[in-house]
C-alpha cells in the first residue's frame, strides 16, 4: 500500500499529469474516430501546464497551506516573555524532508534543503528552549544524517532521540507518539506539510505546538511584472500543492486524519 501511494501519487503530479493529458491527446488525434476528443484532452494538458507555469496560480494553490500556521516565535530565556507558551514544552520534534547518504560529500549535500531548513530551526528552539530534548525522526538512512548534523552544530549526545522505523508521516506521528507519550512538543517541518502533519499527530492524542519553516511563497503580494513569465520554480511550487492536497486526501480516505 505504501508503494501504491507514492507511485500512484506521483502521476498526478502537474507535469505528469499534463503530459500524460498531452500524449493521450496526441494519440487520440492520429485516431480518425477519437479526434476531436483528443483535441479536447490535449488542450486540457495544455491548458494545465500552462497555467500552473504562472506563479499567480500555483501560489494560490500553496497559500491555503502555508498560511494555516504562523512562524513559531520564541524568545531566549534572557529576553522576554515568549510569544507563544512554551515553558511547559519537553521536545522540540523535527520531521526528515529527505536525504541519501552520499559518502565523500558535505553533510549538508546529503541532506534535502528541506531537511536542513527543518534541522536549523529545530536546533535554534532547542537552544531558545530551556531543558528540552531533540527528537528527529526519519528513515534509516535519513536518521542518521540529521543526526550526524545537529550533533555537528553542537546539540548534545544526550539530549538527541532519533526515531528511524517511519517511513512517512502517518508512521512518524505513531511512533513519536510512542516515544513521547502526552509530554508537549513543538513539532517542525515545512510550512506546506504542516496542516497535514498537526492533523496526523492530533489523531495520535497529541497536542503539538507548530513551528513551520521553508516557506516557498513571501509575504510580499506585490505583483511584479516577471510573475507573468512562466518558470520552473511556479511549477515546483504547483507540485508541492498537488503532493500536500493528495496526502490530506488520502489520510482523510484512510481515516488517518
């Protein structure tokens, strides 16, 4: 099942989907009987690539997702009252966005830019944080890279839990759970990730405190003249969309959410 999802996922994903529309399209065409369906189908792809090439529209697909959770902001100990109440919060949790071990390159190389957005932050609220522990959660391989990195950039031995056995999130909220029982926890991934993970953890009976990082649309709405260009990142930004909503959707089919 867990194969299933990510690959049948994956072929509705902006650029699968369009191309997949396109060649049926085409194929159609060439079949005097089905022509002008397949006109009909290869306009579709068309039209959907095209459009989601346009940063307007595939930032108003990720929008309703970035903007469910605030930034999380914690003063230091020395500096005030914290924005948001975190004296009674015992883990700061980091979810893995991806990586592959690499031998003989940078750590950071190994890591996903999204896991290292995830690791910085966590390691900068472990520090604001007094008297809490790290726990990082991933795959095998995943695992032990975050690992390795945020006992590079100085968080004690002891205070880091790595959680290995998960595969995606439906399985990190299970064993997190686990691991931290009802303690609270401030709980760190993509801002785009965020509104499903909150869902899996609560349907785990745990009450996380949001820290979203990796934010892929700006607060400025400014329009500028380049967003009528179409570009590779507003398809990105589209693709990440389409991953975040088919997930809701498929957690919500399973009842996971």
């Amino acid at each position: 099942m867990y194969l299933f999802k990510k690959i049948f996922s994956r072929l509705f994903f902006p650029v699968p989907l369009s191309l997949e529309l396109i060649w049926v399209g085409l194929i159609l065409v060439w079949l005097r009987p089905q022509r002008q369906m397949g006109k009909w189908i290869l306009s579709g792809g068309v039209v959907i690539f095209t459009l989601l090439s346009f940063h307007p529209i595939s930032n108003a697909l990720l929008e309703p997702l970035e903007s469910q959770y605030l930034p999380l902001k914690v003063q230091s100990p020395n500096a005030g009252e914290s924005i948001v109440e975190t004296r009674h919060v015992k883990w700061v949790v980091v979810l893995s966005g991806g990586g592959a071990e690499r031998p003989g390159y940078p750590l950071a190389s190994q890591l996903s830019s999204a896991t290292v957005l995830r690791l910085v932050e966590g390691i900068a609220l472990y520090q604001k944080l007094p008297g809490v522990k790290m726990l990082i959660s991933g795959s095998t391989g995943e695992a032990v890279l975050m690992h390795q990195f945020v006992l590079t950039f100085g968080v004690p031995r002891e205070d880091v839990v790595v959680e290995s056995n998960s595969r995606d999130t439906k399985d990190q909220s299970r064993f997190i759970a686990d691991i931290v029982e009802k303690e609270a926890l401030v709980l760190v991934t993509e801002a785009s990730h965020m509104p499903r993970s909150m869902a899996l953890f609560r349907k785990q009976g745990l009450s996380p405190i949001a820290a979203p990082v990796g934010h892929r649309i700006g607060q400025s709405t400014e329009f500028q003249w380049w967003d009528l260009v179409p570009s590779a990142e507003s398809l990105k930004v589209a693709e990440r969309a389409f991953y975040e909503y088919l997930g809701l959707g498929w957690a919500a089919l399973r009842g996971q959410i």
